[in-house]
C-alpha cells in the first residue's frame, strides 16, 4: 500500500494516508473527497553522519557554471 500526500481542496488541510487499490480518500478533518495529490519529495539517504545530502546547495554553492545566480534555484 502506498502512502500518498493531498490537500483538501474544501478546508485546505495537508495529510498523508495509505491508500488501497479500490479506495477512494477523504480528508480526515472534514471528510471531503475534493483532494489533489501533491508532490512527494523523497528523503535523502546518507551512508554516514559526515555524508553531505545528494541536493545542490544554496545560490553560488551548485557549480553552475553561469556562475552565482545562474541556476534554476533561484
């Protein structure tokens, strides 16, 4: 059973849930069936307490080579 993130489209609250094959989720707040999907990110995987996260750093710290400002992070 996956789990999948929404966001209540009628009371605008965010949550996780499992979700079966031939389930239809609701909002656990108020049971509205209105919800979008949204985007999961998943967790970084380090091998060790030193390791450094697979995701670029803040502006100037990515190596773009456009140099500092240039990336799509901004």
């Amino acid at each position: 059973m996956p789990i999948y993130e929404y966001a209540c489209q009628d009371c605008g609250r965010e949550f996780e849930t499992l979700v079966r094959s031939a389930t239809i989720p609701d909002c656990p707040s108020c049971h509205s069936t209105d919800l979008a999907k949204k985007l999961s990110v998943p967790a970084a995987v380090m091998s060790n307490a030193n390791a450094v996260p697979a995701m670029p750093g803040p502006c100037g710290s990515c190596g773009h080579p456009g140099g500092p400002g240039a990336c799509a992070f901004n």
